[in-house]
C-alpha cells in the first residue's frame, strides 16, 4: 500500500525491521507494551513522518544498513558512531511514536497539553525571588533586525 506524504518511501520490509529494531530498543517492561504493539511502524511512524519530514533520510539510511539485527542495543550503539545523524533519526522516530500514541500516555498518567489558568496578578516565583533584578537594571539591549 502506498502511503502519501515522505512516509510512502517506507515499504513493508522497512517497516518490519523498524518494528523489530523498535522491539529491542523498547521491550515489554513494568507493565508498558512493546513498541510494536502500539503500530510503531505504522500509524505512529506515519505520525511522527508528517510531523517531521526531514526525519526520513536518515531513517532510510538507518534501516538500509540494519538487515537481520540479532542485538538492536549493541546495533544502535555502533550507528550512534558510524551515522549519528541516521541514529538520531531512528531513534527519535521511535521515541516519538511510542510516547505520541494514546496507550502510552494514558499508562504514564498524562493527559497531554492542557490548558492551565493563570493569575496575572500575581508575579510568577522567579520574579519575586529576584532573579532578574539584573536584567532590569541592566535596562533593554537588543539588536535592530534588518528590515
């Protein structure tokens, strides 16, 4: 199936073996699922894909070089050498996608962003600590951006 967006470049052997590599690195544990079990490669990839695009190419290269993994920790840690950038790439896809998807989030406890009510009239703590009595006497200093 062909998906729109930059994550139609991910064919399903890729998914699988960003499934397996997620598995390793996100096992069942504590009461928490595996990462595959939350559609890692699937909907959560494609989410985190369209939210970051630049992602891909090092998830591609990643993947490329990732063949039958039999110890996806000692793996990642030789990438995070050979291809820092394709490392942070998976790496952060697979956070990403884990910690976005529902599940997860209700597991930990949190809800997500939400709104919270502010007094305005009372200053926030490090205002009242002192901690920026230097920037105010200091007095504003700031650079003219070109027009």
């Amino acid at each position: 199936m062909t998906r729109p967006g930059p994550s139609h470049e991910l064919d399903g052997e890729l998914r699988d073996r960003l499934a397996r590599l997620a598995d390793g690195l996100i096992p069942e544990a504590g009461g928490m699922p595996a990462a595959s079990s939350v559609d890692i490669a699937g909907t959560q990839l494609d989410s985190v894909i369209a939210s970051r695009p630049d992602l891909v190419p090092g998830i591609l290269r990643a993947l490329g070089v990732a063949g039958d993994v039999l110890d996806p920790i000692r793996w990642s840690e030789a990438l995070r050498v050979d291809d820092p950038s394709a490392y942070d790439a998976l790496v952060t896809t697979i956070v990403a996608g884990y910690y976005m998807h529902p599940e997860i989030r209700r597991l930990l406890g949190y809800p997500g962003q939400v709104p919270q009510e502010i007094n305005v009239g009372r200053l926030p703590d490090y205002a009242e600590e002192g901690l920026l009595e230097r920037v105010y006497e200091r007095g504003p200093i700031y650079r003219p951006t070109p027009e």
